[in-house]
C-alpha cells in the first residue's frame, strides 16, 4: 500500500468530542468516523486491525473445537419472550417491527437465537459437546454511549455458546476458553489480567472478566502481591476484620450533638476518633423496599455484592424525601438502631466492631457506644464491602493491590438456565432426557482494539503491538522528489512486503515532517528512513516507535534487519 | 475436520416450506435455518462457504485498488432524508427509533453513509479516484420473502462505492469493477453472463448485470447468438419491425361483432387471422394518470421501459373500476382509436402495421382497418416491449436466444446524483468545486451461495464448485469399526490436510449408505472410498461427485492423485 492511496484521512487537531485517548487518536489518525452517537465507520486502517484481532480470535476459537456459524443480528421478539428478557432488556434493546408488526429487536447478545437452534437440532447425548461461535455486530442502545469504541452502541463482539451434557463438561469448555482467551490477548500483544467476575444480569455464575490494563480503564481490579488471585473490585471477597478486645468497658448507648456533622470525615474530626470506629449508614432503595447498608466508616458498599445478596433487580441510593418519610431519619444522620420499616444488610465487619457510633436518625445526632452485637439487629450479615488497595487477600492474606482495567473478555457459566427456559433437551447414555449445560464467551473485538490503544500509546499518537498493527514496517523515502531516495524506498518496499512484512511506503510529496507525524500518529512499529546522508553510506535509518531507538542497517541488509528487528520488539 | 464433530444437522425430509432447489438442499444438508420469515442462521458448511465467496471478492476488489471498510448498519434518518430516499423507500426499509426516539434505518444499501462520509474528508483532485468497498448484512423488508436465501430480509452483500473526478475515471472505475465482477464469478466456478441491465430505482444510468445461468432464475435475459450482445429482457433494446406493404387497400375503420371475444387468441381465432394484425391494448394506472400501452397482438408489454418513458414512479394495472370509469370502456375490448383521458405510448412497431384490429371502447366490438398512423395519436412513440426468443439482436440483428438468470451483481454508474443530493464535492486542479462522479457496485454474496446450489445440483444434493466447496474432499471408511480401515482413512485424510487440501474425514460409526447419501447431500467434490476390497488390493476408491466417475488409486499416490484430480474437475 502507499500513503498517497491509503484513505487515512488525519487531522492535526483533536476532535471537542473525544474525551479518552484511544478516540482521540483513532479519530486523529484517519481510523474511526462517527456516524451517530456511539456508532461509527471503520476505516481502512481500523479495519485492518479488526481483521488482524479477528483472525487470532478465529484461530484460538478453531483450535480448542470452536465452529464458527454466523446468526441473524435481527431477532423475533418470541424468543426472548419465551426466557422472559423481552420484559427484562428495557431500554438498553433496540426493538422494531416489520411491515407486518412483528416484534423484532437488534441482538444484545445471542443466547436465545443459539439455544433455540440447538434445541431443534439436538437430540442426542453423542452430538455433545458443542462449541458454537460467531464474529459480528452486537446492539445495545446505551443511555450514553461515550468514549469512542470503548462503550458504542453497535460494537463487533466474538460470542461463543458451549453445549455440554454436565458440570463436568461444563468445567471442560469454560476451561478450554479461559484458556484460548489468555491466549489471545497474548498473542495481540497485550499485557492483561483474567480476573474473577461477577457474573450480572446474564446469569449463571461463575465467570472470570479478561481486563486490559490501562489508566483509563472503567473496572477497578485487585490482586494479590503474593498469589495469582485477581478480581473484579465488584466480584473480589473479603473477610470480615476482626478486633482485638481492648478492655475498653461496654457503655450504654448514649446520644451525642454531631450539629451539621454530616460526613465521615466531619463525624471523625468533631468526635476526635478514627473511621475505624465509625458505622457507615447508606439508604438505598430497591424492588424489595428501602435497605440501610452498614460498613465501616472507611470503607464503601458494593453495591453489586449488596445487590446480589439481597437478590432484587434495582438497587438505588434513596433520595431524601425517602429517608425523611418512609425511613423517618435524616441525611448524613443514617443509623441502623431501632431501625425500622427497612432491611438492614451489614457488612460483616460491622458486626465484629466496638463501641462505635452512628447516626441516630435526628438532625445533628449520633449514637456514641454503639455494640453492633447489642445494639443492631440486621436481617443480613455479609459481604457487602467494596476491596481496598492493602486489604488481605481472600486466598492467602497478603495485601492486594489495585489497578484498572478495560473489559475485554468474558467467560461465563450460564449452567441450565437458558436450556431450562427455552426446554433445550437431549437423551443421555440412558434414554434419559436432561437440559443442556451451557456457557458463553465474548471477546469484545471492536473494544480490544480501542484497549490496545489506551494501553499503547504515547503524546505522539499510538503505539501498535506488532501482531494487529494496520501495517508493521512503513518506508519514508526524506524527498519522495529525489529519484535516487525513491527507487532505493522502492526497492525495500518490495522486498518488505515479498518477505511477507505487512509494509506502507510514504510516497507523498510532503515535508518530512508531516510524514514522520502521520507516521507517529498512526503508530506503525518500524519506520525506515531513506534520507540523502544514510544513502550516500549505503544505509538507511530504522526508528522503533515504542523506544524511540534508532538503527542503521546496511541496504543489502535491510530487510532481513527489519525482519529480525520486528521479531524483537 | 471430522463429520462426528461437525455441527451439520443433515435431515432426510424436505422442508415443506422450501420451493426453490437451493432452500431446500441447504435446509437437508444442514447448512441454514430459519430464525424469521427471510432471516437465517448460517450454519458452519455455509459459513465456510461464504467466507470462500468472501475471500475471492476482497481479493478481487483489493487487486483493483479497493479499500474495505466497514459502516454501520443502523443509518441515521438525517442523511436519508437529505437525499429524499427516507420517503421514497416506504416499507422495504426496517425502521427504528433509539431510546432518545431518534430515527434510525438498517441499511438498505449505503449511498447516503458513504457519500457523507466522504465528502467531510475528501478535500482536493488529489484524494481522488477513491474505491472503498465493504462486506455486510443489508436489510429489506420484502412483503413476501422467499426462496430460501435467494429474497431475504437479512442477507450478505459486498458494497464497493467509487469516487472519481469526471465520467472519465468513472468509466475506468466502472469498467475495473466490471473485469473484477467477471473475474470473481469465474473463480467461483459458476457459469454466468454480464447483461446490460435497467439501471432502476437507486439512480443513475449506464450499469450491467452478472446473471449465474439457471432455469430456475428469477430474471430473464436474451443473448445474442452470434454477437456477444447480451441484456435482462427489462433493459433489451428492440428496433421498429417494419412489414414490406403487400398492396392491401387502405379501406375505413369498421366495427365489428366480437361477441366474449376478449383475449387476443380467441380474437385471431375468430377473426381467422394473425396475431401480428392485433394492437394490443393494457390500461395502466400511474402517478401521472391513466395509460394505455400498445404492443403488436403477438408481443408483450416491458413495463420497465414504459415507466422508464414515461418518467413515473409507480405504474400498475388499471382495474375494471378504472377501466369503466375513467377510460369509458370495458377490459377485453381497449383500444387506443378515439380514445380521450389518457396517455397513449405506442410501441414503435405499432405504428408501422398496416390493416390492424383493436378494441372499439364498447363490450363485444373490435375495430377492423385500423391504419395506425391515420387512426391512433399516441402521446409517445417507443420501444416499449419485451424481448422474445429469436427477436433480432439489437448490435448485430442475428436472433435472440432467452436464457434464466439469477442475478447476483451489479454494476452502476450512479455519477453525480448522490454528491450533489449530499454535496460531496472537491477542488480541481483550478481550485474550482466540482460534485465528485460516483459508481456503485454489489455483489450478493449470500445469493451467490444459493445461485451457485441452483446452477450445480442433481437429485442426490448439491455438487459444489470446487473453489467454493466447504470441503473439497471427503475421506470415507466403509466400517469406521475395521482399524485397518480407520488407519489407511487417519493417514490419507492427514497427508491431503498437510497438502493444503480441504478435507474432512467421515469418522462416524454408521452405515456406508447413509455416509455416502450424506456426502452426496452435501456435494463435496470427490469421495475417497476406503473399503475392505480396495484396502487388500493396496488401493482407494475416488468418485467424482458431479460426473460419478470413478477412479481406483495406489494407496501410496493418493493424495497426489486427489489433488492432480481437483485441478482438474
């Protein structure tokens, strides 16, 4: 390819609308256009990523026994009525009727489309197990969709669905795709994290996240410094804390003036004591009535593990019109002592605190002695607390650490629910009929290319990972004008590409400068360099993006050095 | 490959609902099923076979200097409605709107989306000739979708869209376009014919049609059988039929007695004479009020060009209503003699006959003597008819073959229609703004499946081109229980696998008969037989699926011989 074909349409400025960097740059670059909110064209070069990511996908869904079907992205309404997620979906669906008013919507996801199939074609234990997988476009209608590819509403995603006859062969598929999925964002040249994951509206459970990790990253992921755990923040256990008893006496609960002290910080300050001894009160409203969640004062609910634990479908924070009537309390006054017309969940390091305060339920009141085990009596005792940097691992204790992550990944156990709802059946060894046992697995496609981005890149544009860069090598001739500079970036050209490099020649008649920006911004690996100086010694200059290192090879060498070189890097 | 594994889910019976040959076998061979009326699942063999029709056409398109991309499906309204196409396209478009009641499409077809992308950044002379192109689902909202893949709602096309400077790049970009089109259905192994084709309702003139030749073809296209003229009947060319004057006496027009006499051959026969001696009359209800179309007795009405002529966009048959009340006649006994309130097109052979009969207006009564030039004003004079086997060839004037087609192409010059509709311009080399000339250019990749199942099958199932086939081989031990035989089927099913042959091996512990009948279902192009005779003699059995030919191999050339075999078939 040559740069004066290329449709690669860069732009010096960054667009207002790109809040994150890998927007930004595929905006910058010539790769992305939108054509409305949150769906966009992928250009050649975005285009040629995708198909990069794609085929390494292909591979590793071929090789563990994947067989890759295509489905239909427009769905009958009957389907997803038949499991109940016609209802469920709300808004989040795009829906649409045909000529005829036939429901139909966009496919969110596939396991109704591929469960239906299945069940019609199946019927017997020998046609088992089955790995079932497709490459396409996916629809979810997001209140807001931002970021570029990284939260679209059209987005490219690979999904596979795993039929087996049991757990067993269950635990075999999941297994198998753990496995091909750490292999895949291995092979695009990324450094993630499979981490455990809460497994949310799709059901089932059991389910591990595969996370990019990246600054920009929306999920938060703890690990543990000594072991190999790692969880999603949302997902990740911990114990509860317990305190040593310090011989301090156990007081009757006493109320204290707190005037205005609303926060945890103000509380702390105006009473003089650490957070440690503080419960922290939160009103949230659900579809099973209003919930106080208590942790401790320096710690924060996870709502996802406060969800779960309560099993309802919305969880809330109260507004304070709730808090006033139905709870009869006040903000920044929360506290679960003779509670009352509420649930009350705590976190189970609560209840192993002492003397401790809370909120009374009166303006510009706290309880001071508070003996959780005396004082509170909660309908739930768990869980429900968000992991913190330095908190003990839930494998080995040693202290995990955080970072943050870009989804990319998902694998997950959906066991029978989906056979069970849509009666998807087959006839064991015996005669016998069973639902099949299933999973499902998507890699975000469109996402990891916007992930690799974030994660590599520098203020001159991106960086690509050789293995999904649009072009690996690209040829710089200083003067495209000069005949001798050209033939010789003609000559490596062909011998590049006849070598089997992926290679870009800049044939254009511009600056340098300009060449070597675009080169930058666009992000390819290797860049060779035909300037007047290099080729009166018989050489040419090769830059390594990523390092910024420089090289120069003889021209008789040239491509079997670039070759050898990309290997490296 | 191993047939055990493969999710192919053959069935012996024939769908009831399937009436084309090709919905049919794809249905028993398993390689489609249906999730809505004109929407499908394709299944792994189908799939595998698109992304080899896939392959061919990128690799085509790319040779020519295509760039693929890939827009997105749902379209925004605004940009249909720029170009007016949101109303014109009525209920063939999915419509939908997004949670903010946004308009949205699924595209149809991607005009608007290109044309805008480009124009925001094509600047400049030099940006141009641009041939981007994309692979992708289109949506239309057939009123009766049918035929399996041949009319669906939801089906496979590649898109390329070219943008030159003048209609001279235009007819360079046409032209490559069209030798890419040749060459892509060669590679197919299909046979097929370019034809001069209508250039319809999306605009622009000048385009051809690729046709895969068989009878069971939706359209219908005439050759020529001396000249490589060749075009869909809509679109064909006829001249005058001049008739040499035979010294008839020009005598007045007559009425005559035709009692119940109302089609044209109960008429001749009751007249005792030539359908030729016949003006035909049809009464059209269009846009621009009611028609009448004249055709000579034994010649047909081509409403494509008759609405083309009349420049109306919609055109169908008068009822009886209309026929009675606004034409003041009666159907069986139109006439175009003193007819008043209408629009009289003429097919130019009619005004050359001599001593015709039309209908007199009245039940039961013909006019005989008509003169058309002295008795009948039309408001045009044109070619208007359909053309029939044996009608001169409108290059050469030798006669007309007719032959079934199946489109599965097409090549359009759209030039400036869409850039000026979405003003898509650029500088030229004076700094001067011209609209950019525009092409489009389909290809139906999931039609070209079927077509290609059309074209190849006979009573046993589909026998597939060997550049298209899912698989080209099919290695078959009799008794898949006789080791001896299971070992000799492993070693050649792995050496023509290392060959780069596709294959795949019929490992399944059932009857030869249903092996062989499901081979034959799925018509990969040869069979190896490994059978307990053959074994003894040191050799295999190969049967060719589409002649039946059998040949017998030394074990030890095998797979040579298979290959020599497949270039050859």
């Amino acid at each position: 390819m040559r740069v004066s074909q290329l449709y690669a349409p860069t732009l010096r400025e960054t667009p207002a609308e790109a809040e994150v960097v890998s927007h930004q740059l595929m905006l910058r670059a010539g790769m992305i256009r939108k054509a409305a909110g949150g769906v966009y064209t992928y250009l050649p070069l975005a285009w040629k990523v995708l198909k990069k990511i794609e085929a390494i996908v292909r591979e590793e869904m071929d090789a563990k026994g994947g067989q890759e079907l295509l489905m239909p992205i427009i769905q009958p309404a009957e389907m997803w009525q038949e499991t109940g997620r016609w209802d469920v979906y709300g808004e989040e669906m795009f829906r649409l009727r045909d000529r005829h008013s036939r429901n139909f919507c966009l496919g969110p996801t596939h396991e109704e489309m591929i469960t239906t199939l299945v069940r019609s074609d199946v019927r017997s234990y020998r046609q088992l197990p089955l790995l079932l997988y497709q490459i396409q476009n996916k629809y979810r209608d997001e209140i807001r969709p931002r970021f570029g590819l990284m939260r679209g509403r059209e987005f490219i995603m690979k999904d596979l669905y795993s039929f087996d006859r049991d757990e067993a062969g269950l635990d075999e598929s999941y297994n198998k795709m753990y496995d091909a999925y750490s292999r895949i964002f291995s092979r695009c040249g990324l450094e993630f994290r499979p981490v455990e994951a809460d497994s949310g509206a799709i059901g089932g459970s059991g389910s591990h996240e595969f996370m990019v990790i990246a600054d920009s990253g929306e999920a938060a992921i703890a690990f543990c410094s000594a072991c190999d755990y790692a969880a999603n923040v949302e997902k990740a256990e911990l114990q509860a804390i317990e305190v040593e008893a310090d011989g301090t006496a156990v007081l009757p609960l006493e109320r204290v003036a707190t005037p205005n002290m609303k926060s945890i910080k103000e509380v702390t300050r105006f009473l003089g004591m650490d957070a440690t001894r503080i419960i922290k009160t939160i009103a949230y409203q659900t579809d099973k009535g209003p919930v106080l969640a208590l942790v401790r004062g320096d710690h924060e609910v996870n709502e996802i593990k406060l969800k779960n634990k309560l099993d309802c479908l919305y969880l809330e924070l109260a507004n304070e019109a709730v808090i006033a009537e139905v709870l009869e309390s006040c903000a920044g006054f929360l506290g679960p002592v003779k509670a009352q017309n509420v649930t009350v969940v705590a976190d189970h390091t609560v209840m192993l605190m002492r003397d401790a305060v809370c909120g009374a339920n009166s303006q510009d009141v706290h309880y001071l002695h508070v003996q959780p085990q005396r004082d509170i009596q909660p309908a739930i005792v768990a869980d429900i607390r968000l992991i913190q940097e330095n908190d003990p691992c839930p494998r080995c204790g040693a202290p995990v650490k955080t970072a943050r992550g870009i989804e990319v990944g998902q694998v997950f156990k959906l066991h029978t629910k989906y056979s069970q709802a849509l009666n998807a059946v087959y006839l064991d060894e015996n005669g016998k009929e069973a639902p099949m046992v299933m999973g499902c697995y998507g890699v975000g496609v469109s996402r990891t290319m916007a992930a690799a981005i974030e994660q590599n890149h520098d203020e001159n544009g991106i960086i690509w990972p050789v293995p999904i860069a649009p072009y690996q090598v690209i040829v710089v001739p200083v003067n495209a004008k000069d005949a001798a500079q050209m033939a010789l970036a003609e000559k490596i050209y062909g011998e590049l590409s006849a070598a089997g490099v992926e290679t870009i020649l800049d044939d254009r008649n511009e600056r340098p400068g300009v060449k070597f920006k675009d080169a930058d911004l666009i992000g390819y690996p290797l860049r060779v360099i035909i300037g007047p100086k290099t080729l009166q010694e018989g050489k040419v200059e090769v830059k390594v993006r990523r390092s910024g290192e420089i090289e120069f090879f003889a021209i008789e060498q040239c491509s079997g050095k670039v070759k050898e070189l990309l290997g490296k890097i």
